[in-house]
C-alpha cells in the first residue's frame, strides 16, 4: 500500500476501533493460480497475540481453508470513505489550483491463516458472535433459539479460521495535507451529507501533516 508518512496512522486504539466497527474484511490469499479475495466478517481479540488475532469462519465449501492454511495473509478492513470536491475549499476562491480526491482510512491486518474444525471452538465462536451483532437489537435473536440437531448441521457445514497478527498498518487519509481553513471546509462540506458524517468526524479530529 502506498502510504505517505503523513497519511500513516499509528494510534493502536484507533486501528482497532475501525476494526470492530467495520469487520467486514476483505481477506487477501494467494495460491498456485493467483491471488483470491474473500470477503468474511472478522472478530479482533487484541489480547491474544502481540497484536491481536482475528477469528471468523467461512464455508467448508470455500477452498480458502485448505489452500491458505499456514500461509501469511492480508485483511483489509475498510472505514469511512467519501468523495472530496474542490468547491468546499476557501482556497478554491483564491487561487483555483484544486483538484477532486477522495479520503479513507484503512487498516491492513498481516498474519498467518490457521484453519480450526472443533466444533466446540466454532460453537463458542458463533454464539459469541451472534450475541455482539444481536445485542442492539429490542428483541435478539441467539444461537440456543435454534434446534440443536441443526445448529450442529449448520456447524458442519464450516470451519474456522484463526489469524494471529504479525502487523497492523493504518492509512487515514482525510485531508491532513491541506490548510486548516480547507479541512474546515471539506469536514462542513461532509457534514451537510448525513452519508459521510464519520468521514467529518475523522476530518475534524485528525490533525494538519507535520
């Protein structure tokens, strides 16, 4: 990944914060015939490991167990992202030297894959889960609300997957290259689009490149 030293995010809370609030990773492998993305949603544990572990499961039908176990891997995980127009520069008026670009932030989650058949792991696993994306909800659904001869049908039919982290990199590139009355503009800008109010936040609380 390209990474200008003023887009690098380093603030360990930060990375792992964008993480759980979008686990939806896009899990790069490579094998014989190339590289492959998968898209699995992925737990972080940041106990266990110097920097974390993820943990998720994918379909027994998946060749990405087989072919990717013991082998390093990429997870991208994507946060907020927007659209920047030069119209929301005061620099704009100025000296009309601006061009359109677009901010992001994301972390890239290195490790070595590890392919987990328990059925208690993957019990424990799914229940725990489900019981994190359930619980904002007024009447959750859980795991044990399911019969159990086809809880372990569907058990069966997966397999965990087991990252311990080697290295995490983040890229928040969210305007720190411009002059403070510019990121002022674009995080007002974002602001107005109820779509991109993270993006804003991250504008507003990222400092100017040093």
């Amino acid at each position: 990944m390209y990474l200008p030293r003023h887009f690098e995010q380093h603030d360990t809370q930060a990375l792992q914060a964008l993480m759980r609030e979008h686990p939806l990773a896009t899990l790069v492998t490579t094998r014989a015939d190339g590289v492959t993305a998968d898209h699995v949603p992925l737990e972080y544990e940041p106990e266990a490991g110097v920097h974390g572990t993820l943990r998720g499961h994918v379909a027994r039908a998946n060749p990405l167990w087989q072919h990717a176990d013991g082998r390093p891997v990429l997870a991208v995980f994507n946060g907020p992202q927007a659209y920047v127009t030069p119209s929301w520069y005061p620099s704009k008026a100025e000296t009309h030297k601006v061009v359109p670009t677009w901010n992001y932030a994301v972390v890239h989650a290195h490790g070595v894959l590890r392919a987990v058949e328990d059925a208690p792991w993957l019990h424990t696993l799914v229940t725990r889960l489900t019981s994190h994306h359930e619980s904002p909800r007024a009447a959750p659904w859980a795991v044990a609300d399911a019969p159990d001869d086809y809880v372990q049908q569907m058990l069966r039919a997966i397999v965990g997957i087991e990252i311990p982290l080697s290295r995490l990199v983040g890229k928040w590139k969210v305007s720190q290259n411009r002059s403070e009355a510019d990121r002022s503009g674009v995080a007002n800008g974002l602001s107005s689009d109820t779509g991109h109010t993270a993006m804003a936040s991250l504008v507003r609380s990222t400092g100017p490149a040093r």
